[in-house]
C-alpha cells in the first residue's frame, strides 16, 4: 500500500504566474483534501474533491482551482500567484465514511516560494 | 478569527515525564477532535481522536481529554520519548467532513533528555 505523494517538493514562480500541483492518493481512498500551511501558521484548508466533484471549499479565492482524476489523483491549480501564495501545500487523503472523513493520511508537501 | 487556539509555540519536556499540550476551540459545531504530529519535511501524521460524546480516548501513551463545556482539549504523553519531539496540531472537524478540519498554529515540542 502507498501512502500520499506530491510533486513537485519544491517550486518557485513569480508573481502573476500559473502553477500547478500534483496529488497522488492512497490506495482506496475516493476523497482528498488540499490545505495551505504559510509559515508559523496550521494549515488551513482550501478544498475538497470526493468522487471527480468538489464537495466543500474554505475562504480562498476562485484563482484556487482544483481536479482530481477518475484514479483518484488530484491537481490544485494556482492562477495569477500573489507574493501571499508562498507556502506549504498539503495534499489529505482519506475514505469517506458515512458522510464523516476518516483520518486524513497527509502528503509531505509541495514547497512554493513566489517572488 | 481563530477557531482553534494553541497558545503555547513551544513547550520543553524531560524525558520519561508527561508531556500536555493544550487546545481550545470557539466553534460549538465541532464534534470530532484530532491531533497531529508533523516532523520536519513530511506531512501531519494522525495520532489520536476524539469525538463529542466522550470525554477521553487512550490510545498506548497517548491520551486526549475533551471539556466540552469549556471548549478545551488537552493531549498527554506518558512517558515522554526523544521521538515525540516534533510540531503537534489539533484540528477540529464540524460534521459532514466536507468543510475540512481547522488546525491551530501548533505546538513545538522538545523532549530533553
């Protein structure tokens, strides 16, 4: 059984560019869950995919956007990056159980500085 | 506005004593607790849960205690090992899971030995 993997670790953009980042599930699981984690701070979430739909979002703009594919894998896109956007991004997976999510098994992150 | 509150950054620790980090939430909605535990270059790894209706969950050195009627929770480690030294988060999740869990900013915690 795999666990959660991002990629890539790390990525630097300038401001106004398009990024995106890449999700790779555990095996089985059908949810997944990115969270941004700026510096001294929790992560703080920006979206859920269950089943190819988003089906929850936090307070971040529509520039956020994400998929996530058929074998559960998943990209947050970034549109126009601000300065703000540097952070740590984390990819959660988990198994949706009778409309609780079970523990969220968390990738290692992608890194992102924006200059 | 916090909706997860650890208010210690750090805290240092013998080892082989008990180590309690600490927890508040405003929320009244949350009805599901977690803690994490993140090193260094990976991602948070679960360690223990609570839900609503209990007021502790042990699980081998772990325990979590949950006061509802003042908002707080607290995780304790007996005993501390050199190996619990890392960033611990509490995050707390309202029903549904479609909004996320939230997390507090974490507490650094350094077992000395």
């Amino acid at each position: 059984e795999t666990g959660v993997t991002q990629s890539p670790t790390h990525l630097i953009k300038t401001r106004g560019q398009q990024v995106t980042l890449r999700c790779s599930s555990q095996s089985g699981h059908n949810t997944v869950s990115w969270y941004q984690q700026a510096l001294g701070q929790g992560p703080q979430f920006i979206f859920q995919y269950y089943r190819e739909e988003e089906n929850g979002r936090g307070n971040f703009p529509p520039r956020f956007s994400g998929l996530q594919f058929p074998n559960y894998s998943s990209e947050l896109n970034v549109n126009a990056l601000e300065l703000d956007d540097s952070a740590l991004y984390l990819c959660a997976s988990s198994l949706e159980v009778r409309g609780r999510i079970d523990e969220q098994f968390f990738g290692p992150g992608t890194r992102l500085t924006v200059l | 506005d916090q909706q997860v509150k650890q208010n210690s950054p750090s805290l240092s620790v013998q080892e082989g004593r008990i180590s309690i980090l600490n927890c508040d939430y405003t929320n009244s909605m949350f009805d599901y607790f977690l803690w994490y535990k993140k090193y260094p270059a990976e991602g948070p790894t679960f360690l223990i849960s609570i839900s609503s209706i209990k007021d502790k969950n042990e699980d081998g050195r772990f325990t979590v205690f949950l006061n509802k009627s003042a908002k707080h929770l607290s995780l304790h480690i007996v005993p501390s090992q050199p190996g619990d030294s890392a960033v611990y988060f509490c995050a707390s999740e309202g029903g549904g899971g479609a909004d996320g869990l939230t997390f507090g900013k974490g507490t650094h915690l350094i077992i000395q030995p």
